[in-house]
C-alpha cells in the first residue's frame, strides 16, 4: 500500500512539473527543448506504475476516472502533436539558434515595448526569426 501511494505521488509531483513548464514555455513555444528533461521524469514515473501488474490495477484501472491513465495519454498526445520526438533529428546548433533568435526578438519586445516604434526597432530581427523558422519548418523541425 505504502509503495502504491509513494508511486502515485511521484506520478502527481512529475505531473506537476511537467505541465508548469508546460505553462511557461508556451509563447514563444519551446517545449521540445525546455520540458524534455521533466517529460523524461513523467514518462519515467508512468513506466514504473505500468510494469507491476499490482500497481498498474490499482491506479490505472481501478475506476472509472482512471485520472493517472487519462493524465498520460493527454501528455504522450501534447507531446507528439508538437513533434518533439522528431527533436532529435534537428542538429543542436539550429535548436539553439532558433531558441536565441527568439530571445533576441523577445529581448527587443521588451526593450520597445512602450516606444510607439517597436515595428520599426524589432521588425529586422522579427523578420530573421520568421525566416529561420520558416527555413526549419521545411526540414520537418519541431516546435522547440
């Protein structure tokens, strides 16, 4: 029972994690690279839930909520649909520069953001985001 509820809980605080950083890295969307880290931990605690067949019946099955199995799938489902697994195939340096020019944009946002000539001060480094990213969503890149 004691081991039963310390997965359960694991499972609620990597949850937690997950979907808070899920929160935070929405605009500009860098999910991919920012959340992998606790996905890994979510995937982590769902897998040791599933592989004993005592646990796996008691909190996946056992009624009709079935909130741990529903909270997954959700997960798994918003993570594929943002192509993060295809992540991989993307070099590093390009996630990178795509993360900084982003950065940048939103660095000058900031900066402008009061300026009646925001348009005109961030529109250079907007358009070389736009064109960066339009450059990678060819080569089937991510939404990092």
């Amino acid at each position: 029972e004691h081991f039963l509820i310390s997965l359960q809980l694991q499972f609620a605080s990597d949850s937690s994690d997950f979907t808070t950083c899920l929160g935070k890295n929405t605009k500009p969307v860098r999910i991919c690279v920012t959340c992998s880290d606790k996905y890994a931990m979510l995937t982590q605690s769902f897998l040791n839930i599933s592989k004993s067949d005592k646990c796996a019946t008691q909190l996946l099955d056992s009624d009709n909520a079935m909130v741990i199995r529903r909270l997954w799938d959700a997960y798994r489902n918003m993570w594929i649909s943002a192509s993060c697994e295809t992540c991989s195939g993307l070099s590093l340096n390009r996630t990178h520069e795509f993360v900084n020019k982003t950065d940048e944009v939103l660095q000058c946002f900031e900066e402008y953001k009061l300026h009646q000539y925001i348009c005109v001060n961030c529109s250079k480094k907007f358009d070389t985001l736009v064109t960066l990213f339009k450059d990678l969503s060819r080569k089937r890149f991510c939404l990092c």
